[in-house]
C-alpha cells in the first residue's frame, strides 16, 4: 500500500510566498531574492512530504501566481500584446499576464471550478503557434531528485487547459478550442521527453474537467489526446487525476479506456456515488489512486469510515494496486496546525491542516498495509466522539428559527420597479449614479492599528478614534471625487468574511490558517464548527458615524450567507444549506437594525453565490434554490424605500443570470471588465433586467490606471444593451489591495466618464 498526495500548498506556513512576490512588486527586493524564497518553500515541502513517509510526492505544482497561467508559459500561449519576443519567459512578461501593467491589462481571472482559488483564464485562437517555452516542469522534478526525493511531475493535462481556456479576442464563436488539440500536443510530448530524460518515472495529468458533464465529442478528446500521447510516455507510469466531484457514468467509462494510463485517481469524498462505478468495474491492471482524505477542508478525517471505505476498494483492485490519495491538491486547505497557539484543545483536536493531512494519508497506507497505529486511530476517534457530543456544537433555539423558515419564500411584497421608484424619490440619486464596491486601500498604518488593538497595545478609545479619523478621510475623498453613494471604507475588516464570523457565535478563528486565493492574495476562512447566531449588532455603530459625515447616501455593508458559507471552513456533520439558513438569519437581524438607524442603502455582497454552485447540472436546481432564498431571507422584511444592493465578483455569471434576478435585490454591481465585458452578452441576447446593475467599468486587480475614454467607453457599451435608467458607474470589486495613489486617479476618471455619459444622454434626449 502507498501513499500519494495531488498537491501541496504553495504559500508557505507564515505566507512566506506573499510577501516576498509583494516586496518583489513594489521593487524592494529582486528576483534572485524572490526565487530564492520559493526555492526554500520547495525544498521544505518536499522534505515535509518525504518526512511524513508519503511514496507518491508532486513537483511543479509550486508556482509564482498560477498554475494554469504557468501551463500557459509552457506552451508558449503568450497573448501579442505583452511584447513577448519568444525567448524564455521571465518575471515581466509572466506578472504582466497575472497582474496587467501601465500599458495593458491583465487576462482575465475566474474561479477554478467551485473553490475560492482564481486561475487566469487562457486565450487562444486558430492562430495561435504553441512551443515548448519554459521547462519548469522538469527544473523542479531536478531541483527534487538533487535532494534525493524522487517525485511526481504535475502537468495540467492538454483537454482540461484547452476545455478551461477562452476564445481570444476578436476570434469568430464558432471556433472550437478543442479543434486545437493536434497543435498542443507536440509541447507535450516534448516536455514528456525532457522529464523521462531527466529520470522521472511517474507523470501525474490533472484533468479535472472530467469531473463536468461533458458531451460525446469532449470526451473522444481524451481519448484522441491520450492516443497521440501513448507512444511518447512508452516506459512511464501516467496517472490522470480527477477531482472535486463525481464523474459522470461516460466519463468514467472514457477514463478508464484510456490506453498508456497506468493509474486513475479520483475524488471520494465529494465524489462518494464514484465508489459505486468502482465497484461495478476498474480496470484490473491499473492502479487506483483513492482520494479519501478531503483536501477541501479543515476537518480531521474519520480513520474508521476511510478504512472502511479502503478495504472495500481493495476487494476490487488488490492490495498492490491500491494508493491512499487526498481528495484534491491540498492547496485549498490551510498549510499546519502546530501554528495556531490559540485554538482551544478541544476544538483543535478536531481539525487537521495540510501538514497533519500527510500522516492522515500515510496513517491509512500503513493500516490497510497491516501496520495500524491503534493509538493513532484512537485518538482520532476519541476527537470524533467529542465532535459528536460538544454541547458547544449544538442550540437548539438556532435550529428551531431555521427550521421555522421551511414553506415561505420570502420576497418582499412590492416588485422591484415599484420599489425602485419609491428608493428614487427618497435619494434622490442622479442619472448613472456613481459608487464604489465598499473597501477602500487598507494601508499599513491601519493594519498597525487593528494589529496593536487587537494585541491590548492600544485601548478601545485609541482604536475607535483611529477608525473614526480614517472613515472621515475616505468620506471627505470620496465627496471631493464626487461620488454619488458613499461607503465607509471599512477601515476596521480585516477580511469581509472573518470581521463577520469574529462577531457571531459558531465560529472559530486561526492566526495562521492561511489559504490561497490567486498570486500574493490570501484568505484566512473562518472555521463553522457549531449553530451560527448574532449575538449583538455587528456593522451598525460604524455605518451610522459614517452616516453622520455626510449628506450624500451612506451604504451599509454586509456580506451575505452565501458568501460567508463558502468562504469559511464549513462543519460536515449537517446539510450545507442548513447552516446558510443560520447565517441568513443573523444577517437579517443586523439589516433591520442598520435599517432602524436610518441607513437607507444596505448591500449585502454575495461575491461567492456562483462560486458554490456544483460541477455537475442536475444538482445546480437544489443549490441555486437554497442560495437564492438564503439571500432573499436577509431582507424581505425592509420597507420599499430602503435599497438592497448586492456584488458578485470574478466568476462567469451568464449561465445563472435567472437565479440572480431571482434574488429580487433592488441593485447588483457585478464584475466586467477583466473579462471583456462577457457580462454584457446576456444582455445582448435579449434578457431582460428591471433592477438597478453596475457591470465593473475597471479592473481593481490590476495596478494600472485606465483613463476617461476607456470608462466612458465601457459606460457607452452597458447603455447600448441596459436602459440607462438602471445603470449605475462602479469598480469591479472592492479597493482594499490596492493604493491611494492608483485609487484617486482610477475614481477621478470613473466620475469624469460618467459624467460625460450623462452629457452624451442629456443631448440625445
């Protein structure tokens, strides 16, 4: 029995990766420094894996901001406009792509599937000449074996990057993506070359892709691509990885057909209903790779049920054809508990991270080898006992509310126009108002003070002062752009999710439970490990001081259930949607009371809805049912004068376009402009949509600044497709990772644009 992990964190325990690639950008450090700090990140976790006994340890999943982006390096992909002269691919280039520079933008950036990990978004075309440019793939395996660790090259396999991929611009919709499969191929036969030369003897293909419910034609790719790749990956062991769901009954029997494939791995904890097709028929003599260790989540795994689970896969495959995996790349889980110093005993017996994951897998290696370690797994179920019994997990009087909930769907009475035309008489707000997302540049100033009073060094009067005179900064800046519908800044978050879970019952915290997002950007999830509640309101004393600044409209901020859910660490012993419910309901209470106070605006982000909807369609109805009603349930019961909006960021909307305008907000800002306004193409085919939106007029995850024209461009674009008595003027998404020194002049020529709309209007009508 061996062991196998899919991928690893790439951050670093202490987020060592983040803050060398920001100190790299900013020009403080150089790029022997940078490398020097991943080449350290490497070799720990190499050594880390080999440590924990794991036989199976990946190499090139380390990367700089993304993984796809660097597949695209390999492949020579590079879109003209970056100047690439064909050589290898340096910092410049490669950042340029992530991140955009003065001179053009960034590619567009979209979730990896359902996770809160962002990709950048290929774009190819039927002109497109790929070549074999950057080698890393086989630096890194070298870089391994010069340690004496032996390890797994990792590629994204050649049908998921082109199925993940888009159409460049300008290229006709007709042409398909995958009629590029015959150019693609040859780099990888390439890079197969130089990795066996080298002395690898595993090549592990991620083709999550497989996981989605694929036509005839998609699938006979695989098969095609597998075909070609055959006779060049002769004397290698090739594994395909799937993951993040069940695959479909075809895509099973596709995988499976696959020639020159010694080993598939798959999913078994998000894809449990697999086990099912196993059982019914594996190839005898390819090996299975079995995910049971959840890389999605924080929660220690349930040695008993896994081994259970393993046993009976061992009945199908043998024993020597058995390899105990994680469910997917343990990037998207935090790196190691031995960090976190302030998790009570209890709780923390419950959880394991990235680092702990490794001897979960080994642990069940060796059981179902013979080699149990009884005291290991008594450990793990005593912590599961304790799980199971905590009165902290349970309140009953929560329960009871959601449970309350069934049968009612809650919308609120009036229809949105007539309660946009209420809002409008009350605010009084110009044509194409102008706003912002919510979040205003977090400088390290004010980081300093969180920081200090959260550690007791300053006191609560020192803290509240600081706060006050940083909301008074934004709002006097934000009145001298000229800005229609002010926000706070919400200079005292420290992220939109945590500042939330911090404040209602259910909910632990990490200090260094860090995770991915995309490039230096990290999160650090709230863990839900019991019934959410709000014990007292959360957002209202600083909204109304903020208020109290002002003349202008003052938003009040909130994040939604959604979003909350999806973007912490959710306990796994209760239906998801239940504990939404939960969070709605605390939700609801803190938008009644910003209402009371005279908020008349109130957005409640839902920046993750898309995120969780599942991979495969027939279970998309039931998630979009619940999501929607979890948003619907925070404010049905406001009056129709007060002004719901909501955000959406970074994902593609267009296919669930209906549920949005389900959600019955009066307002939603959605992203737009990082993905060449594919938001707008709904609108163009014909969909109709009465409330008030703001499609992103500029991209606030790139350091460049664009110009009047360029807004006013994609102003002139929106009203060529939405009525301009709907639309509003905003940024894509929040400020908070940006500088005051990129934020003034981006929001000057924001308000310039819309106001030049509003001329253009003016003459016509």
């Amino acid at each position: 029995m061996s062991s196998h992990i899919i991928g690893y964190p790439r951050i670093g325990p202490k987020r060592e990766l983040k803050f060398a690639l920001e100190s790299f950008w900013d020009g403080k450090s150089n790029a022997e420094e940078l490398q020097n700090v991943a080449a350290n990140l490497r070799v720990s976790n190499w050594k880390q894996m080999a440590d924990a006994g794991i036989k199976y340890i990946p190499s090139n999943t380390f990367s700089y901001y993304d993984q796809v982006l660097d597949t695209t390096a390999m492949l020579g992909a590079i879109p003209s406009r970056y100047g690439w002269s064909g050589d290898e691919i340096g910092f410049d280039v490669y950042f340029s792509m992530a991140r955009g520079n003065a001179s053009v933008p960034a590619m567009e950036m979209t979730k990896w599937f359902d996770t809160n990990y962002h990709y950048i978004v290929p774009e190819l075309g039927p002109d497109i000449e790929f070549s074999y440019v950057s080698h890393k793939a086989v630096q890194e395996y070298k870089e391994a074996k010069a340690l004496g660790i032996d390890t797994v090259p990792v590629l994204v396999g050649p049908i998921s990057y082109l199925l993940l991929s888009k159409l460049a611009k300008g290229v006709d919709k007709s042409f398909a993506l995958l009629s590029l499969i015959d150019k693609i191929l040859p780099v990888y036969k390439e890079a197969i070359a130089e990795l066996m030369a080298a002395g690898a003897s595993w090549i592990q293909f991620d083709e999550p892709t497989l996981v989605m419910d694929l036509d005839s034609h998609k699938l006979n790719a695989f098969t095609h691509a597998y075909n070609e790749l055959e006779s060049s990956l002769c004397g290698l062991n090739v594994l395909i990885e799937t993951y993040f769901a069940d695959l479909p009954n075809e895509a099973y029997n596709t995988v499976t057909a696959l020639k020159g494939v010694t080993a598939i791995g798959f999913d078994l904890v998000r894809g449990s209903k697999t086990l099912d097709l196993i059982k019914n028929g594996f190839p005898p003599e390819k090996f299975l790779f079995a995910g049971v260790v959840d890389g999605r989540n924080i929660w220690a795994n349930d040695l008993h049920a896994s081994l259970s689970t393993l046993k009976a896969l061992e009945g199908v495959v043998g024993k020597d054809k058995l390899v105990v995996s994680t469910s997917c790349s343990l990037l998207h889980t935090a790196v190691d508990l031995v960090h976190e110093t302030k998790l009570d005993k209890e709780l923390k017996a419950w959880l394991a991270f990235a680092a702990q994951k490794l001897g979960e897998v080994n642990a069940l290696a060796n059981a179902i080898s013979g080699r149990k370690d009884e005291a290991f797994f008594s450990n793990n179920a005593a912590a599961q006992a304790s799980r199971k019994s905590s009165p902290r997990v349970t309140n009953e009087a929560v329960q009871k509310a959601a449970a309350g909930l069934e049968g009612s769907d809650h919308r609120r009475p009036a229809n949105v126009g007539a309660r946009l035309e209420a809002q409008q008489k009350k605010l009084n707000l110009p044509i194409l108002p102008t706003t912002t997302i919510g979040s205003f540049p977090q400088t390290l100033g004010l980081r300093k003070v969180r920081r200090e009073y959260k550690a007791s060094k300053i006191s609560e009067e020192e803290y509240v002062k600081a706060i006050k005179e940083e909301i008074k900064e934004v709002v006097k800046l934000q009145e001298e752009l000229g800005i229609d519908v002010l926000v706070h800044g919400e200079p005292e978050r420290n992220d939109m999710v945590e500042y939330f879970g911090e404040q209602l019952s259910g909910f632990a915290f990490t200090v260094n439970g860090w995770v991915q997002s995309y490039g230096s950007r990290c999160v650090k999830p709230p863990i839900i490990y019991g019934d959410v509640s709000r014990p007292k309101a959360m957002t209202v004393f600083w909204s109304t001081l903020a208020q109290s600044m002002t003349k202008c409209p003052m938003k009040g901020m909130l994040t939604g259930p959604v979003t909350i859910l999806n973007w912490s660490f959710v306990r796994n012993d209760q239906p998801r949607y239940e504990t939404c419910y939960q969070i709605a309901l605390a939700i609801k209470d803190e938008v009644e009371d910003l209402e009371k106070c005279g908020i008349n605006i109130i957005q409640i982000d839902e920046a993750a809805l898309r995120e969780g909807l599942p991979l495969r369609k027939s279970e998309q109805a039931f998630y979009l049912d619940w999501a929607v009603r979890s948003f619907r349930i925070t404010n049905y019961a406001v009056q129709d004068t007060t002004q719901i909006h909501t955000h959406m960021c970074y994902s593609n909307f267009n296919d669930i376009i209906r549920s949005i305008i389900d959600m019955d907000a009066d307002v939603i800002t959605i992203e737009n402009s990082r993905s060449d306004e594919k938001l707008l193409s709904v609108f163009r085919e014909g969909v109709k949509y009465g409330a008030g939106i703001g499609p992103g007029v500029y991209d606030i995850h790139s350091p460049r600044i664009p110009s009047t024209e360029e807004i006013a461009d994609r102003i002139n674009k929106m009203l060529a497709v939405i009525e301009s008595n709907v639309v509003w003027v905003n940024p894509d998404c929040g400020l908070k990772t940006r500088k005051y020194s990129e934020v003034k002049p981006a929001l000057s020529n924001m308000v310039a644009a819309a106001k030049l709309a509003r001329v253009k209007l003016a003459a016509a009508t």
